[in-house]
C-alpha cells in the first residue's frame, strides 16, 4: 500500500502579518517590555543610534515608535514585539 502525504494547510497569519497593527495597543505591548528588550528592538530596526541611549528612556523611545511609523516598520516593530512576548 502506497503511502499518500497529506497536505497540511498553513498556519493562519498573525494580526501583524496581514495589518498594520493598532498604535495603541503597540506602544502599550511595547512598553510592557523589558528595558533590554525595548532597546534591543530599537536598534534592530534601525529606530535609535548608540548615541541615543544617553537620552532618558521616555523620550528615546517616544522617538523610536514616532520614526518606525514614519518609516512604515509598524509591522516589522510588531513582529518584534511578538517574539520577545513569546519567549517570556
């Protein structure tokens, strides 16, 4: 008897894959990180500099979010988020 694969259908898209996610609920997701996480995110995306972390936390982050919108990276900063929320 021949054995037949079957076909398994993929996994639904997460709300980051498919829409620019909420703001709100981003920027809450976002500063319920750690400070690690939040900076490690940040420099990822190219959203602050090295330099930038001599700025105080809530003004180099306020920054961080208004830029990855202006640049379209909400998804992208979505994603991230996700994966650090994943692993704690």
């Amino acid at each position: 008897m021949e054995a037949v694969a079957r076909e398994v259908p993929p996994s639904p898209p997460t709300e980051a894959d498919v829409t620019e996610p909420s703001t709100d609920n981003l920027v809450f997701r976002f500063w319920q990180l750690s400070g690690s996480q939040m900076r490690d995110i940040a420099l990822e995306l190219g959203l602050i500099t090295k330099a930038d972390l001599k700025v105080p936390p809530h003004q180099r982050y306020h920054s961080a979010l208004k830029l990855a919108r202006e640049k379209g990276l909400l998804v992208e900063l979505a994603k991230e988020i996700e994966k650090r929320e994943k692993c704690a």
